[in-house]
C-alpha cells in the first residue's frame, strides 16, 4: 500500500448509495458522489487534527488520485472536517 507523503493522506471512501431507503435501484447517474470517507494513512505534514481512522468529509470538487479501487490519496487541505476518532 502505497504511504502518503508530505500533506497527502490516504482515504477510502464510502460506497456510493445503489438503492434509496426505500429499495429504489438509483440510475448509475443518479448515485451520488460520497464526500465522506476514512483516513487509512497521514503523510508527516498533514493537519495534526487528521488521524488514522478518523472519518473525514472532504471538498466535492477536490482533486483525488485513486490508487486501488475506492482508495485515494488526496491533500489533507481538502478535508472540510473531521469526525472525532
């Protein structure tokens, strides 16, 4: 697994939502893009406030580089909040 460096952390992202609660199937162009996932590693000069395994909600228009399915490394700048972990 690839470890992030300088600002950069390593998250994977939540699944996008298939169904509506309900059990609707959503069109593939109606599934939303999940914003929120989970820190699996910080590079050594990311915000102190970012931690392994804090779930993390990050700017919708961020640049994000995927490298294994649903894992991406992204600039902790783009975290628009962290949860307490």
């Amino acid at each position: 697994m690839f470890k992030p460096l300088n600002t950069k952390l390593l998250i994977e992202l939540d699944k996008k939502e298939e169904s509506t609660k309900s059990g609707i199937l959503l069109a593939t162009e109606s599934q939303k893009t999940k914003t929120t996932g989970v820190v699996l590693e910080v590079g050594p000069k990311a915000d102190e406030a970012i931690k392994k395994g804090c779930r993390v909600l990050l700017d919708r228009m961020g640049t994000k580089q995927e490298v294994e399915e649903g894992i991406y490394i992204i600039d902790s700048r783009e975290v628009l909040g962290v949860e307490e972990c």
